[in-house]
C-alpha cells in the first residue's frame, strides 16, 4: 500500500470510527474511569505531551468536569466511584527534569495529584540510557535531561506517586524471561533505596499488548512484587481489566476538546481496533496517528 493509500486508510478509520463507534462508546460518560498518559511538558521541545500553558488548560477542564483520582485507586473507583463524573488518573513516563519544572508547580496550583513512571537508569544519568531517549526521541542526548532523586522525594512529600518505568526503557515482549526480569527487579530495587520505601507500581516501556508486553510479562512483574502495571490502551478502565494491564490514553498536544473525547468515550474505538484487529493490521493504524 502507498503512503497516499495508508493515509486514506488512517482517514476513513478516524471518521468512522469517531462518527459511530465513538458515539456508542461515549454513553454513560459518568460512570467513566480513564487513565491519562503524560510524557514532556515543555514550551518547544518537539516530543513533549503539552506546553505548560495547554496543561492547564487541561488541568482546569479536569478539575472542573471530573473528579480525579490516584493511579493505584482507578480499579476502585470503577467499582465505589460516585457516578455523577467521569474518574481520571494523570500519569507521567519516562522522568523528565521538566515535569518537576513545568507539571509539578501546575498540579501544586490546582490541587492535583499525579503517579510519575521513572525509567530508572535515565535518573542515575547512565550514558546509554540517556542516548537511548534521545534516539527515540530523535532529539540531542542535553534535551532529554532527567529529573533528579531529590525532586521526586520533593514531590513525593507533596501527595505525589511515583512507579518504575523499567531500568533502561527495552521492549520487554522482546527480551527473554531473564532479562525483562532484570529490568523489572533492578530498577525496583534501585528505586526503593532512593526514595527509602516500597514500589509497587510500574508502566511498560511503550506500552502496547501483544506488541510490548504479554502475558507472560505480566506473570514477571507479579513476581517481581509490582501490584499495579500501566499500559497504553486507547479506552476506559473496565471491571474485568487486570491491575496488571492498566489501559491508558497518550496525551499528544491535545486541544482541551481533544482530551475531552478521550475522557469522554469517543477514542475508546481506537482501543477495541488495538485489541482486535490482527497484530499485522493493527499496525497500520496506530492511536499515534490521530494526534491532533
């Protein structure tokens, strides 16, 4: 297939789905538990998820429209949340020095807590971990600058949560049982003896079932003592999700109507094409393509 052709494609799978499948999905909007997946937050920097100006913008709308809450209770609001607004969980991948600069005094301002998914190697500033963002994000290796300890113990103390993102950010469906085990027990353990207490939550790099995590990686990760594991899922929480396979939306310079659909359900099409189509096919249209 052509690019033209795989661009039509992308096209007629968005209006369709957000004319028909979106609108089936955005019924009982109250009941709604949605997870919010935050990456950068930076004026200019090309891979950030917002400038500080649309993140709060976004944060207003949140505050005003739904009732926030912790990553760990998103599997308890869906069972004891009090129907009247949709639930959402703001999370945070990767540990960039700018979500202390720029996120951190915003969520301060507006009363929000948020669960921040470090890639542990990335804080203890190891080399190849480092250039290893920077080539994913197609950027210099000195715009990828991680947070520091110290800043996450300073956000920790102020209400926020905090989980591993893997040591070194791998594609852990494609490393052998005892190297993902590593990435998952390693950056645990150095994790805990920074901030000086238990971990137990933790994202997938990337993020995707079947594509970056399967089943047997979530077997590792109960092993290797996490209780909560987030993924990248464009739908709502449901009661038969496991705690182990937490979907998220990618906020991707999302307008505030844009974040409004997600929250709201007419994205959450693009989750069943994730879960159902043929691995092969649903490769040809990512959620990254629709960023607005």
């Amino acid at each position: 297939m052509n690019s033209d052709g795989h661009f039509s494609m992308k096209r007629w799978i968005k209006d369709v789905g957000a004319a028909t499948l979106g609108r089936w999905g955005a019924r009982d909007r109250a009941r709604r538990v949605v997870v919010l997946c935050y990456h950068s937050v930076h004026p200019s920097k090309p891979f950030s998820s917002a400038t500080p100006e649309l993140f709060e913008a976004h944060l207003r709308w949140l505050r005003e429209r739904c009732e926030i809450v912790r990553f760990a209770q998103v599997m308890e609001a869906l069972r004891h949340g009090d129907g009247r607004k949709p639930a959402v969980a703001i999370t945070f991948d990767d540990g960039y020095a700018d979500n202390y600069e720029n996120a951190f005094p915003l969520m301060e301002k507006y009363g929000v807590k948020a669960t921040f998914f470090l890639t542990v190697g990335f804080l203890e500033k190891d080399p190849e971990v480092t250039h290893r963002f920077a080539r994913i994000r197609q950027v210099r290796s000195e715009d990828v600058a991680a947070l520091e300890w110290s800043q996450v113990r300073e956000m920790r103390s102020a209400g926020m949560d905090a989980g591993t993102h893997t040591y070194s950010h791998p594609n852990l469906a494609r490393l052998d049982p005892t190297a993902a085990m590593k990435e998952l027990a390693w950056s645990k353990e150095i994790m805990q003896q920074r901030l000086g207490e238990p971990v137990r939550l933790m994202a997938y790099p990337f993020g995707k079932p079947r594509v970056h995590f399967t089943a047997e990686t979530q077997r590792l990760a109960v092993a290797a003592e996490y209780e909560c594991a987030a993924s990248v899922l464009f739908r709502a929480v449901r009661a038969g999700d496991s705690p182990l396979a937490i979907p998220r939306f990618f906020v991707a310079k999302d307008d505030v109507g844009t974040l409004a659909k997600k929250v709201l359900g007419a994205w959450d099409f693009l989750g069943w094409w994730q879960e159902s189509a043929p691995l092969a096919v649903s490769r040809l249209v990512s959620p990254k393509d629709f960023v607005q």
